[in-house]
C-alpha cells in the first residue's frame, strides 16, 4: 500500500512525492515577464517543470527529454504516446517500470543508466561494454574485464573510482572529457594535476580552461600564454587571476562570471556589460540587478536561467503544516510518549 504522505502512485509505478514537490516550489518573480520568454526553450530550464505541465502549449517532449530532464518522468509515465525511447532509455527508471517496458526499451542505451545495473548482473549477455563504460554506478562489473572496457566512454564516467583503471591506461584517456567532470571531488582534481603533462594542444587547453576550482588558478598563472581567456572570463574562480589580466577578459564572457566579486565589478562598470550574457548570469546579486534594468534584459537568453523563479514560500508552508502535523502525531503517540518522557525504568 502506497504511503500518500511520501509517495504518489502513477499508472502503476510510485514516485517519492519530494521529488514532484521539487518540482511544485518554485514560482517566477513578481518582476519577470513571462510572455516575452522564449516558450520553446522554457522546458529546458530545470525549475520550469510545474509551469510548463499546467501550461502544455510550452511543452516539447522531444527536446526535453533529449535534454536529460529526468524529473519528468511522471509526466512521461502519464503520457506514455510522448516517449522516445532511446533518451527515456538512460534515464532512471524504477525495476517495475523497465521490466514492463522492456521490449521497447534499447538495451544498448540501457548499459548507460545508473538504475539499470541490477539488469546486467542479471543479464550479462546484454552488456555493451562501449555504453557501460560511461555508467557511474558500473564499478563492481568492471573488475576482472578491463580489458573490455572502452577508454573513451569511460574518460566520460563520473564516479571518480574509474581513476584507476584509467591510470592504467593513460595514453587511452580523452582529457577533454576529464577536464570538464565535477571536480569538487578532490580525487579528480589529484588525478589531474598527475597528468599536467597530458595537456598536449590548444584544444586541450580550451577545455583545460573550463576547470571550476581555486586548485588551478596557479596553473593558469604559470600558462597565461596558453589558456583559452573566453573560458577563463566565465570562471567564478578566476576573479582575482582575471583582475589582474583586465587586458585580457573576454567581456562578453565575463557577463556571465557568477561570482559576487565579478557581478559587483559589473554592477559598478555597467559599459562593461554585455546584456546577451548578463541576462543569463546565474549569480542572485545579478538577478537583483537585472530587476531595476528590466529593459535591457535579453528575454530568450534569459529564458533558461533558473534564477527567473524563486521558492514559493506559501506552498512550503503548506507542505510543512503536512509533515508537523504528522510529526506531532508520530512523537505524541502514547508507546513513544511512554519511553521518551517516562523511560523504561520507570515501566518497571
């Protein structure tokens, strides 16, 4: 039996109810123009779910599924004639949902999704070793058949615990795919500063130069004739690096530099703005700002930008009254009342 407090039943498959919540907070800001937004690209903005399923006119199930939105799978799962079945393949599914569509399902786009792991130690006949090689949650299958494992898919693995076997296979790895990963993990970042010696060309410095993370600044100080300056001006690390190479910054870029320091230098040097990237700066200051400059906002640049929403508060308050009402229930129960507050030696 579904708990209706934390799960919701759709065509069968249950959803966790935080999930569709997620979905139902946000709300646009009281200042955003909502009819000079771009309506066919709106479905790629992570925060417009709710919106655009209580207005389907904005809806493009092709492109957002293409798109990699997996919280829309309740969507897909009430309106299965949407499907397309290679995206909805790698997406993440429950076990119910891939057994029963199975037989449309690609398998070998399949050996791409985390949920699916369970599938291939069952079936280990289906395994594509190309497109497992990528599945972050593949690790356990990869041991004894490394061998079989593609270095290209597996230079776009994001579980750090592929570094490894990509160690073993250096002059196999695609750097360009290790340079833009998440590299918050220190794992990465240790990985990659091993492997300076990889940087090759100016391609690989391109990527190189979209690295999010002081841990590099050094490095692009030691190379300022080699880094790409239109990646550099957009990184939110970089400031200080950036402000002492001004010659060099990639204005247009730089509109879009998230970080406090670089959003106040452009609210304080407004001719540097470049409003078509401004308006996509994800930075809140940024947003303030474009709200008393609402007439040199770039609308369909700033369609996608999540910032254009903000939580609803009341519908938090809502959800909150839910869960204090049941919390209160749970505590005060006459069992739990009798062993928090009396203690068990004292039924004795």
């Amino acid at each position: 039996m579904v708990d209706s407090q934390r799960w919701v039943k759709i065509e069968g498959e249950e959803f966790p109810k935080n999930l569709l919540d997620s979905n139902h907070m946000w709300k646009f800001r009281e200042w955003i123009e909502i009819d000079k937004l771009e309506r066919k690209i709106i479905y790629g903005n992570p925060r417009a779910i709710h919106f655009v399923e209580n207005h389907p006119e904005y809806m493009d199930w092709g492109s957002i599924q293409y798109c990699g939105q997996s919280y829309i799978q309740h969507l897909l799962v009430k309106n299965p004639e949407k499907i397309k079945w290679l995206q909805a393949s790698t997406k993440p599914h429950s076990r119910y949902w891939i057994m029963k569509n199975i037989d449309k399902i690609f398998i070998q786009y399949l050996n791409m999704n985390p949920s699916a792991i369970w599938f291939f130690k069952e079936n280990p006949e289906k395994i594509d070793w190309k497109h497992l090689s990528m599945n972050q949650n593949a690790i356990e299958l990869f041991f004894g058949n490394e061998d079989k494992l593609n270095m290209t898919y597996l230079s776009m693995n994001q579980n750090p615990e592929v570094i490894p076997f990509l160690e073993r296979n250096l002059d196999k790895v695609v750097w360009q795919y290790i340079f833009t990963k998440n590299v918050q993990d220190k794992r990465w970042t240790e990985f990659i500063i091993r492997n300076l010696d990889k940087i090759k060309n100016e391609r690989d410095w391109r990527f190189f130069s979209e690295i999010r993370s002081k841990d590099f600044i050094h490095i692009f100080e030691e190379n300022k004739e080699k880094i790409d300056w239109n990646k550099i001006s957009s990184n939110p690390y970089a400031y200080p690096f950036l402000m002492k190479n001004q010659d060099k910054i990639n204005w247009y870029h730089f509109s879009i530099n998230s970080s406090d320091e670089a959003v106040e230098y452009l609210i304080q040097n407004p001719e540097k703005i470049k409003w078509e990237f401004f308006s996509k700066n994800r930075s809140l200051k940024a947003m303030d700002y474009m709200s008393k400059n609402i007439d040199k906002i770039i609308w369909l640049e700033m369609t996608n930008n999540p910032n254009i929403f903000m939580i609803d508060k009341e519908f938090l308050r809502k959800r909150m009254d839910i869960v204090r009402d049941e919390l209160m229930m749970r505590t005060w129960h006459p069992d739990r009342f009798e062993d928090w507050c009396l203690g068990k030696k004292f039924l004795l």
